[in-house]
C-alpha cells in the first residue's frame, strides 16, 4: 500500500511540473497585456486631459486651500500682502517678486477673493492645485499681473514705480509673457483704475493692451499665471532701473512711431541752425491750477533768452493738452525740460539719456514737505537725467488762519524771479549744449572709425 502511495505522489508531482510551464507562460502574457494597456492607455484619452485623480483626493486637496486675509495687518510693511511666501528676485538685483506656479507655491495656482474695495482685511488668498480648486472657483487664462502699491494707479507718478518692475521683468522673458489681465491693489483693497498714461505705456511696454480685473463676479478667481509685486521697485538698483528705463523710453518711442535716431536731432532757431546735432531744444512743460506759474508768459519770455546760446529753440506746451504720443514726441526731441513739480514731469522718461531738468515748487514746500518732494530728482537718477537743482517760491502772502505754510501753499501757484531765472538758464543751457556736442563729435568719431 505504501508503494502504491508513494506512486501516486509521483504522478501528481510529475502531472504539476507539466502544468507548471504554461500557468507561468500565461501570468507573463497577462502582466505583458496589463504594461502594454497602461502605456497606451493616455492615447485614448483627449489632448490636454488630465490623468484622472481619484474624487476623494481631489476633495482633501481642495479642501486644503485655506484662504487667509490678504492684508496681514500682524505683519511688517514689507511682507504683508500674501504673507505667507517670501518674495525672490531673479536676479539679483531686480524688484522681488512672487510667481504663481512655482516652486515656491508648491505648483499650486494663486487664487483671489476681493470683494472689499475698502478693507484689505476683508479680502483674502490661498494657493490650490489647477485640478483642485475651490468649489466655485474660476480659472481665469493666461498671465495676470497683480500689483500692491501703498500708492495708486492713477497718478502717474506713483504709477510709473508700480509699472517699471513688470517691465523688466516682461524684458527680461524676451518680451514672450504678455499679461491678459491686471489685478490691481491698494494696501489689500481692490483698484479697478488706471491712468490712461500710464495704460498707454504698459501697452507701448508690453504689446498688450491693459485689462484690468474688477473681481464683480461671484466666486473666487485663480490665474492660471500669475506675477506679483508687492512693493514696486524696492530691491531694484539703480543699473536695472536703468535698463528698464531705457527699454520703455524705446518701447514708448517705437508705439508713437518716434524715429530713434531723429530724436537726438532738431533744427534750431537762430545762429547754428544749420548744425543739427548741436542745437539745444528746450521744453517748458507747463501744468494747470494747482502748482502752475501766475504768469507764463513771463516765465517763457526769460527762457527764451536761450536764443543766445546758438542753435537753441524753445517749445512751450501744457501736459493736459497733450494725448501721450504727443507727450513721447515731444520729450523725445527735448534736452532741457523746464517744468513745476508735479506728475507731468514723469515725462522725462522719453528724454534722451543724460539731459537736463529745472524743477520749481510753490512757497513752503522747501520747510515743510519733507523727502517726497525730492522724488523727481530720483527719478532723473534712475532714469540717466541731469537733475539741475530747483527752485523754491521765496515769499508769499500770509496764510489766513492757519499757521501750516504747507498745508496753505502746497497746491498755490509760483511765481517768478526773472534775475535767478535767468542767470540759472544761461549756466544750464551752455553746459547742455557742450555735452551735446561733445557727444555728437564723439559719435561722429566712432562712426568714422567703424567705416
């Protein structure tokens, strides 16, 4: 009996070798089958379509975008509009920023609720994933540019600072990253304006016409794209702004169909009409109301005196009366800008590199308003001017019940002191015309030397 057991083992032992081979041959064919089906498997989905996730993750993902207030009021004045995340500048140097997706936000996209248009607390932000967005959401295309300014959008001073960053940082991307919207904000509250000066630039700028988002609709809205400046140029040095400087004078140029190399040339008036390269051009910008000169036409027969130096003319025009092209064509063919402190003034972007500027303020302004009023000055630094000095109303009626002489002169008119104007003209004008022509003999040598 054993031996019939022991027989009967074999059999089932050898019966399992045979039928081993193919139960092994077919788990190779199946698992061949199941990595064939997985590789192909995206081909049969649409073009664009995301790899299904499963609907409880994307539930815990969605629920993990948390919106905090997007004026931070615990934090510094740096750091409190989306304080979360650290701005960066790339490279060193430029004004720090933050992009949405990044590293930094973990890939996940920058989503607003701001429906305040007075309280920043009230708005909010949070970071979510383009497959999980919050319920209710909508993804808005394309690169938005948000900007925070403690300023505002419409003056075009204030608005300029706001703007250079996005320009150099839109230079630096070989001018590919146009912006479809603006998002644009006031300590945390939601600005829907911006000053057609300043629109027409980043337009020039940019190549894309501003649309500005108001956040009207319900829901949140998350920017597929999206960059952020927080603080205008702060972190920028004086070589970048520069170049940012130089890259919207030539933008600004080539939209109002400026010749550049016309700008640097005009014809004269007087002895020394003939050579082009040397004649001085001077431009009194004049403002209205607050601020203007009580009598311009005096003012502009004592700068007509540049007649003297040789080759100079004199163009005479108020901001207000200007579209921007105007404005452009205008400074572009400008060596000397004669103006009141004011935001017309910021027209000396379109100036040549290294021209002058004289700049007048009202009486008080010198004791009391401190270093905003100096803001022009660093402007002609950052964007290769020649700040001139100034000149501060010396004397003025009393002010009637009120002992703040600032607060009672700051949007007065100036007057004029024909003797200091003058002679601060003559001083003014003769050095510009010697750099003029000391840099037209010094291209004219170059050019020489390269035939």
């Amino acid at each position: 009996m054993a031996k019939i057991a022991t027989n009967t083992n074999h059999v089932i032992v050898k019966t399992s070798l045979c039928l081993l081979p193919p139960l092994l041959l077919a788990v190779v064919f199946y698992l061949h089958f199941q990595t064939q089906l997985s590789m192909f498997s995206p081909v049969c989905r649409c073009a664009g379509q995301p790899a299904a996730v499963p609907g409880a993750v994307v539930d815990r993902l969605r629920a993990s975008a948390t919106f905090l207030p997007l004026k931070d009021t615990r934090q510094g004045a740096e750091t409190w509009f989306i304080s979360t995340l650290n701005a960066t500048a790339e490279p060193e140097a430029e004004a720090r920023n933050l992009v949405f997706p990044s590293p930094a936000s973990a890939g996940r996209l920058l989503c607003l609720a701001a429906p305040s248009r007075r309280d920043g607390a009230k708005n909010a932000y949070a970071f979510a994933w383009r497959d999980a967005l919050p319920r209710g959401a909508v993804l808005l295309p394309g690169l938005a540019f948000v900007s925070e300014t403690a300023y505002d959008h419409t003056n075009i001073w204030h608005g300029l600072t706001a703007l250079v960053p996005f320009a150099s940082w839109h230079a630096r991307s070989g001018c590919r990253a146009r912006p479809v919207r603006w998002a644009l904000f006031h300590q945390g509250e939601v600005r829907t304006e911006m000053s057609g000066w300043l629109a027409t630039l980043e337009e020039a700028a940019t190549g894309a016409a501003v649309a500005i988002e108001t956040f009207d609709a319900p829901g949140e809205a998350c920017f597929e794209e999206a960059v952020v400046f927080r603080a205008n140029v702060a972190g920028m040095n004086k070589e970048r702004m520069l170049r940012a400087a130089d890259f919207m004078r030539c933008k600004a140029r080539a939209y109002c169909g400026v010749d550049a190399s016309s700008s640097s040339k005009a014809g004269g008036s007087g002895e020394g009409e003939g050579d082009a390269s040397a004649a001085l051009r001077v431009t009194l910008l004049f403002r209205a109301g607050a601020r203007a000169f009580k009598d311009e036409a005096a003012v502009t027969r004592v700068f007509e005196e540049c007649r003297r130096v040789g080759g100079c003319a004199v163009a005479a025009a108020h901001a207000n009366n200007l579209t921007f092209c105007e404005q452009v064509r205008l400074l572009s063919s400008t060596d000397v800008l004669i103006s009141a402190h004011g935001a017309q003034m910021t027209n000396m972007l379109f100036m040549d590199r290294n021209s002058s500027v004289m700049e007048f303020y009202p009486l008080g302004w010198k004791q009391r308003a401190g270093g905003g009023q100096y803001v022009y000055r660093w402007m002609a630094d950052w964007t290769g001017m020649r700040h001139e000095g100034s000149w501060w109303e010396p004397v003025g009626e009393p002010c009637p019940d009120n002992p703040d002489i600032l607060d009672c002169w700051k949007e007065r008119q100036i007057g004029h002191n024909e003797t200091y104007f003058a002679e601060w003209a003559a001083r003014v004008f003769a050095a510009a015309k010697e750099r003029k022509a000391r840099s037209a003999a010094a291209e004219a040598s170059s050019g020489d030397q390269r035939r």
